[in-house]
C-alpha cells in the first residue's frame, strides 16, 4: 500500500503543484495517518512538494484574474501559511490591485455605470474579484455619491 500512496502522490505532484494540506486531503482515503505524513515529509525533504512553490505558481496563474485578497483566502483555504501566502502575493504581483482591478473591470464592463444601481453591479462584480472596497471606488470613481 505504500507504494502506491507514493504513486498517487506522485501522480498528483505531475500534474500540477499541490499544498501540503491538498496532497493530505486527496490521500487519506488510500492510506493511514502515520504513511501519508511519512511520505509528504519525504517529498518534501527531496524538493519534490513545496508550499511555497505552490502558492507563486497559485498566485501567477491567477493574478491578472483575482484581487489579492482573493488570492490570499483560496491560498489559505487550500492549507498555506500566512507567510508563505504575504511571499507569493509580494513576488508574484505584476503590479497593484488597482491596475489588475481596471483590466478586469475594463475586459467585462468597459463603461462607466450609468447608475446606481449599475454601479452597485459593477461594484459586487469587482469585489467578487477580491478587490478591496478602496480599489474598487477608484476604479469606479465614486459615481455612487449620485445616489445620496
């Protein structure tokens, strides 16, 4: 049974990073407690699983569609420190949220909204997007003081 877990591992790993936390999931109905921490503890050691790998390729697969906070919660949800997460977000950011926030409002909206309403849509839209409330006023240019 232990050779197998390996190979599933292994199997895994080949076809895309994986967190620690992700690899423990997919192989405990396959193998006990005691094996599967032996064996993440091996991949580790020979470089083979990383978290820290896993969130820069997570983080660059993803940056030009998602806010850092975004980013940030999927990382923490799939079982990455907060450290390795900060690292990944400082290195792999090819800019601030603000100019990705714009590209990802201007590829689905490209308009100023008309309204309130509009921009109450245009608004969830971004903050779905993981954009802070601050980027999101900025791109949408608080047009939202014509509904007071």
């Amino acid at each position: 049974m232990s050779e197998s877990l390996k190979a599933r591992a292994l199997r895994l790993l080949s076809q895309r990073e994986h967190s620690r936390a992700e690899l423990t999931r997919k192989l405990a109905p396959h193998g006990t407690e005691d094996e599967i921490t032996a064996l993440l503890d091996r991949l580790a050691e020979v470089d083979l699983q990383s978290d820290a790998r896993f969130a820069e390729s997570w983080v660059r697969s993803r940056q030009a569609r998602y806010g850092s906070r975004r980013m940030a919660m999927d990382l923490k949800q799939r079982g990455v420190g907060d450290a390795l997460i900060a690292a990944a977000l400082a290195e792999g950011s090819d800019g601030d949220d603000t100019a990705r926030a714009r590209e990802v409002w201007a590829k689905k909206f490209g308009t100023p909204p008309a309204d309130a309403r509009e921009w109450a849509k245009q608004a969830r839209f971004l903050q779905g997007r993981g954009f802070g409330a601050d980027v999101i006023h900025r791109i949408l240019k608080d047009r939202d003081d014509e509904s007071a």
